[in-house]
C-alpha cells in the first residue's frame, strides 16, 4: 500500500476544517443578532416596519409590559385604532424620519413622514423609552393617540382618540415622559 495522498491522522481535511470554521461563526453570528442590545433606533425601525405590514402584534411586543397591563391594550384594540386613523387611507410607506427630541436622555422621538399619504392636519411621532429594568420599550398608547392626531386636525385627534379607547375599553394614554393619563368611565 503506498503513503502517497494519505495524512497523518491527527491531520483535519481542509473541507471538514471550513465546515467547522463556519459553524463557530455561525453560532456567533446568532449569538449577536439574539444578544444585542436594543438600541432606540432599533425600536423606530422596527415600530416603521411593523406599521407598513400592519403588524400589532409586533408593535404590541416592542411596549413596555407595565403599559400593556395598565392601560388594557392589546392586538385587536391597536388594531381598531390604527384601522380607523393611521391605516384609513390604505398602505403606508414611510418617507423620512427626523429626530424631534433626544432629552432627556431616557427618551427619543421622532416625526415620521408617511409620502403619499400625508395628511394636512398633524404629525406623527414614535417615541421610545428607556425603563432601567428592562431597557427601550415603544411608547405605545403614544404612537396611538399620535396616529389619531395624524388622521385628523389635533384637537379632534385627541377626542378621536378617546373615542376609539373607550369603544375597545383602553384606559388611557402614556406621555412621551412616560407619565399616565388615565380617562375617567
């Protein structure tokens, strides 16, 4: 038998050698996109995205537990007002974003241009807050009580507002500071 082409066997062929090389950078790869921290502007993206897909779902997991549970909201309620403000025009494509506010620094908002569907009475804001516990969370009743405003002139945006959380049964709305205001029934 010749030893010609053949190795030691301590040898690791060159293929099984890559193989493994990519598995480790594989599993550190996920280990990243998993681990990462969550920054502010990770919650603007992904709240934009989730809006474009109509996705309350995804809105309702980036919200701070606390204000899910105190204010009552949930998938269908979201759904509700954001079917009767922000998606009553149709689609949504977002066109630009600017940052409206980085103070404190717990906090940021942004306005966010829809394109095509912009309307002539308000702005629309995501505002994300950082809770120490349990790191950046979407203001969600916020974004809401925002998309109302959008939809319509401010002052009847409000009123839009607690019209559509006293129709699904949401008490109330969070402040960009992270404060509660609770409406009476």
């Amino acid at each position: 038998m010749s030893d010609f082409g053949s190795r030691p066997r301590h040898c690791v062929p060159p293929v099984r050698a890559g193989i493994v090389a990519g598995a480790i950078f594989c599993i550190f790869l996920m280990c990243y996109l998993i681990l990462r921290p969550v920054t502010p502007e990770t919650i603007r993206d992904r709240a934009i995205r989730a809006l474009e897909r109509r996705d309350v779902q995804e809105l309702c997991s980036m919200a701070d537990p606390e204000e899910l549970s105190r204010l009552r909201l949930s998938g269908p309620k979201v759904k509700t007002i954001l079917s009767e403000s922000l998606w009553a025009r149709g689609s949504v494509t977002h066109r630009s974003i600017s940052l409206f506010s980085d103070r404190p620094s717990d906090r940021r908002s942004w306005l966010i241009d829809w394109g095509g569907n912009k309307s002539d009475h308000g702005m629309f804001g995501i505002t994300a807050i950082d809770d120490p516990r349990i790191g950046w969370k979407l203001v969600l009743s916020d974004l809401l009580y925002s998309a109302c405003c959008w939809s319509r002139p401010p002052r009847a945006g409000g009123v839009l507002y607690r019209e559509l959380s006293r129709k699904v049964d949401i008490s109330g709305v969070r402040g960009p500071n992270g404060s509660y205001e609770m409406y009476d029934r």
